[in-house]
C-alpha cells in the first residue's frame, strides 16, 4: 500500500489488497519449486488493469536469476518493469522490521 500510494498515486487501502500466506506452504511445495530451477519468496505486485492496479501479496515461484530470488533473509528489494528503461531494481539491508532509533540533533 505503501509503494501504491507514493509511486502509483493510487489510493489504495487493506480492502484493496489480494492477501496469500506463505506460511501454510508444504515443505513439499517448496521442494518441487526448487527441483524446477525456482525461489519461493514472499512478493508484493501492482498490475495495472485499466485505469486501476490490482494489488497482490504471497507467495511467487521466481527462476533463480531473477532479482528478487537473489535476496536474502534480511534483504528487501523491488522491481519495476518500465516503459522505458526495461527493467530496473534495487536492494537494500533490513535485519529488523523497524529501523534502529537514530540520535537526536547529534546527542
């Protein structure tokens, strides 16, 4: 919703947000994707469908050469597919869900 709202300028809320689980996958779901050349990972995507996106989180079954297979645990990145320039992404570290506190005015 966050990427929505800032990149997209679409309004999106929860509601409009598809939501699969990935916990509830088989370990021999897993198994099967890595004996066919994939990396199951957790992804967010915007489709644009007409004049409106459709929002997805779960699940995504990637070849091992795409970006975001590449990722690891504590790694999140995002690709965007565009008109353009192809295809670009990007990466950063994250090993917490929140940033750590930062200092105030250098005290």
């Amino acid at each position: 919703m966050i990427l929505a709202h800032s990149v997209l300028h679409y309004p999106a809320t929860l509601g409009d947000v598809e939501v699969k689980g990935i916990t509830g996958l088989a370990v021999e779901t897993l198994q099967q994707a890595v004996a066919e050349g994939k990396r199951v990972k957790p992804v967010a995507v915007a489709e644009r469908e007409g004049s409106r996106y459709r929002l997805v989180v779960g699940p995504a079954w990637l070849d091992w050469s795409h970006p975001l297979a590449q990722l690891g645990a504590e790694q999140m990145g995002i690709v965007y597919h565009t008109d353009v320039c192809g295809v670009i992404s990007a990466a950063i570290v994250e090993e917490t869900p929140m940033p750590p506190r930062q200092p105030c005015c250098g005290t």
